[in-house]
C-alpha cells in the first residue's frame, strides 16, 4: 500500500502579554488542521508570545522553563494524545543556567520524542537572539514518527543547506521549519521574503524532499513578520503558501515511497563526493 504523510502549517498573528490567547488561537488552527486530514502539525517560532528578541532586556530570561513539565509542552502533549497528531512545538527552554532556543517533538501519543536546540543563533537588529540563547548543543535531529520520519530545522537554520543536506542524509521524509522573520530594521527597503522562499525551495530540490515552513505574521513593535507560509513539493514547487497577512492553515499530503524513488533515480545521494567536502568542516 501507499505510504502517505500529510502535513500541516499554522500562521497566525501573535501578541504579547498574557501566554493563554495565543496558546488558544495556535490550539484552535491545530483542531482546524486536524480536521482537514493533517497528521504531522507544524506551528511557528516561539509562537507562545512576542517575539520578544527584538531588543536586550533580561526579564524575558523568566519565560524559559525546563523540559519536564514546562506549561506549554504539556499543553500541547495532551492536544497531541488527543487528536493523534504530531507535534513540533517551540518553546523557550532553560537547563540550568543554559537558554536555548528549543523544539519539542511530540508524538501521537503524547509522549517526546526528543529536543532540538537550534543550532545557528542570528545576531542583528531586531533579531538579537545571541543574547538570549546559547548554540544548540543536540546536533541536528530526524525523528521516526507514527506517520514518517520528520527532519525540523529552527527558522535561522533554514538558511543553511548543510543542515538541510545533513538531515536527509539521516534519513528524513520531510523537513520543517518553524520561523520568525520579517521586515529589517537596519534597512527598511530590503524585502527578505522571497530570499527567505528560495532558499528553502533550494533545499527542497538538491534533497528530493518536501519542505515546509511556518512564520508569524502581523506588526510587534517595530517588527513586521511577512507570513508567506508554504509547502512545497520534492521538486520545489510550491504547492500552497499563506499571504503576508492571512491568518490559517495550509495541509498537503505526500506519497512517501514515491518520493523515495524519485531521491533515488536524481542520483544526488549516489554521486556525492565526501571526500571532497572536508573544506566545509573548516572554521
């Protein structure tokens, strides 16, 4: 029998303040998608609030818990069990005197089946995450999920075909990436969006492989987050996308062992050259 997955992405306008409007709004999309067929559901970055590294300030260390019973995983392991979908949840997470910028599997069962921390941490104005988190220190990670192997990259790494060129090779059926991106307070006249699309449409192409990815959207402060969530296919077409200020769901469902065949027959795993690449492990 085919062996499909479909896949499900939220955008949704955020505020700051109290957590429980926007983890209601995220939950409302989560049933929407559900409801439209989607196994594996993906929200965006940080989407329990502001996002809040526009600027240094040092209260906002107080919105990062531990993995074990944080407030927001919970909530969202019950959905999980309830439903029986997968969620890749971000959250804000602090082991000790470490922060990180943190993803949370969570599978159909409700249970975890691990974190990703994220691997590259941006530096500039409006987006000052240095400050607030340390480099991930979990490698990059492929998780074997009640509906497929997933791949998650954390929005910054969705710029790097390393990341996603190693999370195939580990064996993953789909990547996604959560995000947070918008306008540049540095230069007002510079549009990243359909930058931000190419390059992961570039992933999609070199790796045979879907991609998915969730963004913001709407003003906070002085920062506009241009939505344009999409999925595209493994050949980089982009089967549906969100506008710059739409709110909802987009749901697509692959066939996964004809997406494997197609990885196959391109050759691109087969004609690598590792022994050429020690270059890229060069600081």
């Amino acid at each position: 029998m085919p062996n499909y997955l479909t896949i499900g992405i939220l955008q949704a306008q955020l505020q700051g303040g109290d957590d429980r409007p926007n983890i209601d709004k995220i939950t409302d999309l989560i049933k929407q998608a559900h409801s439209q067929g989607a196994q594996v559901i993906l929200p965006s970055e940080l989407f329990s609030n502001i996002y809040f590294c526009q600027e240094e300030r040092d209260q906002f260390f107080a919105w990062a818990h531990p993995v074990q019973d944080h407030p927001l995983l919970t909530h969202f392991q019950q959905l999980a069990e309830s439903l029986g979908v997968v969620l890749p949840i971000s959250f804000y997470e602090r082991d000790n005197n470490h922060y990180y910028n943190s993803l949370a599997l969570i599978d159909r069962d409700g249970g975890i089946l691990g974190v990703y921390r994220k691997s590259h941490i941006p530096d500039g104005p409006g987006y000052e995450e240095k400050f607030y988190f340390r480099p991930g220190n979990t490698g990059f990670r492929v998780w074997h999920t009640a509906f497929g192997k997933i791949g998650v990259g954390i929005c910054w790494d969705q710029w790097f075909p390393e990341c996603a060129r190693a999370m195939t090779l580990m064996g993953a059926d789909v990547l996604l990436y959560p995000t947070a991106i918008g306008s540049e307070p540095h230069d007002p006249d510079l549009d990243t969006r359909p930058l931000w699309q190419r390059a992961m449409v570039g992933h999609a192409v070199c790796n045979v492989i879907p991609v998915a990815a969730a963004n913001r959207v709407g003003q906070e402060g002085n920062q506009f987050f241009y939505g344009h969530s999409f999925i595209c296919d493994q050949w980089g077409e982009i089967l549906c996308q969100l506008g710059a200020d739409q709110e909802g769901v987009l749901v697509e469902k692959f066939d996964l062992d004809l997406i494997r065949k197609h990885r196959a027959s391109f050759g691109f795993f087969r004609d690598r050259r590792p022994d050429l690449y020690g270059i890229l492990c060069e600081s």
